[in-house]
C-alpha cells in the first residue's frame, strides 16, 4: 500500500509563512521556552536552558530506549523489556525528564508556549530519525474530550504535527481517541499506570480500514513507564496496525 504523503507547500504558501512568522517574531518579542530571557528566535533556548537539557544520544535499550550507563552492544534488552516485552516495537525520547528539562516540558504543555513547535519537532525527528524510513502514519498520544476542552490544546498533537510536516510523512491526528477519562497518571506506581491506561483507547472508526497493515510513529511529550504509549500500541496491534514506534519529548530516568 502506498505511504501517503503530505502536500508540499506552494510559493505563495512558504511566503505567508515566512511573513507571519516575521509578524509574529515582531509583535511578540522571543523569549527562552524555558526561563522567559528575550533569545534570537521563537522556540528557541537560552545558553543556560540548552546547557541543562540532557539529550540521550549513547547506548539504550533497543526496545523500549532506556539509556545505558555503559555500551552493552547492539540489540541489547533492558531487563524490564526482557521480562515483560511492551506491544510497541521501539521507543526513543530526545533527553532526559530531570531538573534541567522539566521547565521547559511544563512551559510547553501548561504555558501555551506552542512557538516552540517547530524547534521541540526537530527534536524529536531527530529522536526518531532511524525509524522514519519504515513510518507510514505520524499520530498523536490523544487526550479525553474534557481534558482536551480544559487544556484548549493537545501538545502531543501539536508536536506530532510538527513532526510529520517537517519528515514529509502523512498525520493522522483522529487515528486514536481516548474512550473514557482516566485519572491523572502522577502519583501512580507502575502497575497502577497500566490499570489506569487499560482498554483507555481505539482505533476511530475512520481509521478502521486505513490503519491495516501501517507502521505508525506515536508521539508524546513525557515518557515516564511507557504504560500509556503500550496501551495506545495495543489499540494499534489489534486493529492491525503493521508496527507501532513511539517518540517523546523528554524520557523519566
């Protein structure tokens, strides 16, 4: 079946873009993502900021992409992965959840601070660049309707988009949906994440047909056990999705 692919923008369109990004850069002065210092661009980090982010780029589980203190080799399994494999073929994130990201993740998320959209997705293609020749759909972790309402905007949606705009690769915003409200996942041990995630999404019926046979690039913006990424994996597998890889923002070490 063959990838569908996004549109490539037409003249006039690139120059609109670049007129409102120079209207927007003028009207709202560029402020570090993470600590608010006036910077050269939108979406862009301080000296300090950057210097705090630890990106994870050395040894990992071949799975799920937990970093290795030490090179274990290739195709090495954490020992989580090996005892309980997750439904999802790969995952990676581009740093570390610490003190040092975790301002700039929150500012994202709660602070409506999307002009860093489009720096945050060169992050995660970045992340995910081994796996994008085998990806046919880029699609967001999707939040519950009242969640999404209070939120007014679903950053893993927003960074998905970003993401499949900049690999040429087609988005699939609607291809899962949350079927019923679960709690917030802080606070939760690792078996209570699962619980909490199980049977929480589906496949929209939209998709039903489409996503057969698929590989799909699932984005979100914090890995911290993977319970809500397998859970969106097994929704995937079960309506016949071909593989399922996921990306994040920030990764709980």
């Amino acid at each position: 079946m063959a990838r569908p692919r996004l549109l490539r923008k037409s003249e006039p369109t690139r120059r609109l873009v670049a007129w409102s990004a120079r209207l927007t850069d003028a009207l709202f002065p560029a402020r570090c993502v993470g600590c608010g210092v006036d910077v050269d661009a939108q979406g862009r980090l301080c000296a300090r900021c950057w210097r705090d982010v630890n990106f994870i780029d050395g040894p990992s589980c071949a799975c799920c992409g937990y970093p290795f203190d030490v090179n274990l080799g290739v195709d090495v399994l954490c020992a989580r992965c090996l005892a309980s494999p997750p439904a999802f073929a790969t995952a990676r994130a581009a740093f570390r959840y610490d003190d040092g990201s975790r301002r700039l993740v929150l500012s994202y998320k709660h602070g409506d601070r999307l002009e860093a959209t489009a720096a945050l997705a060169s992050w995660l293609m970045r992340a995910a660049r081994p796996v994008l020749g085998e990806v046919d759909l880029v699609a967001p972790v999707p939040l519950h309707r009242w969640r999404l309402l209070k939120r007014r905007f679903n950053q893993a949606a927003e960074l998905a988009r970003a993401l499949a705009r900049q690999a040429d690769l087609a988005y699939a915003g609607d291809l899962l949906v949350r079927i019923r409200a679960t709690r917030t996942q802080g606070g939760l041990s690792r078996t209570g994440r699962q619980r909490n995630v199980q049977g929480a999404f589906q496949v929209s019926g939209c998709w039903s047909v489409g996503v057969r046979g698929r590989s799909v690039l699932l984005v979100d913006d914090v890995m911290t056990t993977g319970a809500t990424v397998d859970s969106c994996a097994r929704a995937l597998l079960r309506a016949g999705a071909g593989a399922v890889h996921v990306v994040t923002l920030a990764r709980v070490v």
